[in-house]
C-alpha cells in the first residue's frame, strides 16, 4: 500500500524487481533486484519485460508478452544440446484483484504461454530458428494475491497449497512447467529471511 492509502498497481512491484520494457541488454545489474524472488534469476542468457514476444532477441510468433521472461542457456555446450537450459516466466496480478474470469485465468495463461515457447517456432533476432525442446523446463512464478477467485482457480488447476498457506504450487506434465503462487505477504516475507542486507539497501520495511 503507498503513501496515500491505495493499493500499488502490479506495474510498481514489477519495475522495483526489473524495469518495464527493457531486456537484459539494457539493464546494468543494480538495476534488477531479481533476488526478491530467487537470487539465481540474476544469472541469465536472456531476459525481456514487458516485450511483445514477437519484438523480442528470442522471438515468438505472438503480439502477447509475459510480464517478465528469462532464458536460461545450458551449462555445457556439446553436439545437439538445446539451446537454452530452462525459461522462466514470471507474471504480477493487481493487489486485491478477485475478478479473473475463465478467459483470464492467470494460471491457463501461464500455460499457454507454456505451449507458444515449446511450439518450435522461436526465431532469434536474425530469424534464424531456435530449438525449444518439449522437455526444456519452465519455472512460472504468480505474484499475487490469494484472493477467493484465485484459489478457486488454483484449485481446479490441481495446484496444492504451500505449507505456510500463503501460495500455491504445482507441475504440469503435459507442458512441463512448474508453477508457484506467491502472495505478496509470501514474497515479501520470503525475500526478507533470505536478503536481510538488501532490504537496508533499498529501504525497505521489514516486518
């Protein structure tokens, strides 16, 4: 919640862990604070935010664009490796937000997000291909909160409860992605036990 008593919009919580509309190119690595929500996102082959999939270096045939999305390249290069180890998506929902329909259910677009990277079509930026193997694993992160129409939405989508009842997770093996539900109290309460020296960095309460 700002200042003036409202509810940030996904957008600010967005650009404090990476800027809109940049890719890793242009970003200078005290500018991302992907550690908020794992340290090993800082190291990656290729990262883009809030970019068309279809304007961006790994390009996909698609005017749709995840919030954040990162490549991961593989950790020895051999005759036939994929190119890349493992994609990441990472998507942000308004605080409070409880009217997702069945159109806009942020978990079916995770997914399809899933089936557009994994559908053989990715181009670099010369418009050669790119091979995204079908068992190329996606780790999808959902930041939001855990609101009634949400639960509802994990629930149906088989995604069980974290422990501390503040998430949800799950894997789909039919498109093999991971998915985790992090509330904002989650993520921020996680990130703080984890990276209590940059919480004093950047000034940021801590509970």
């Amino acid at each position: 919640m700002n200042t003036s008593g409202k509810y940030q919009l996904e957008s600010a919580i967005h650009q404090l862990i990476f800027p809109l509309k940049k890719t890793s190119d242009d970003v200078r690595p005290d500018q991302m604070n992907l550690w908020i929500l794992d340290e090993r996102l800082t190291y990656h082959y290729y990262l883009a935010s809030d970019i068309r999939f279809d304007m961006q270096d790994v390009s996909l045939p698609s005017k749709d664009r995840a919030d954040i999305i990162i490549f991961n390249g593989p950790a020895a290069f051999v005759n036939e490796s994929p190119p890349f180890s493992s994609v990441v998506l990472i998507e942000f929902k308004r605080p409070l937000r409880d009217d997702y329909t069945d159109e806009e259910d942020p978990i079916a677009q995770i997914y399809r997000y899933t089936e557009l990277i994994k559908s053989g079509k990715a181009t670099d930026r010369g418009g050669r291909p790119i091979t995204i193997k079908a068992d190329t694993p996606v780790y999808a992160y959902l930041v939001c909160d855990l609101t009634p129409t949400l639960a509802r939405q994990a629930k149906f989508a088989s995604l069980a409860p974290t422990p501390d009842g503040l998430g949800f997770f799950g894997f789909n093996p039919q498109l093999g992605v991971l998915v985790e539900i992090l509330s904002f109290d989650k993520l921020v309460s996680d990130a703080e036990r984890r990276n209590a020296a940059h919480f004093d960095q950047l000034n940021l309460p801590r509970s």
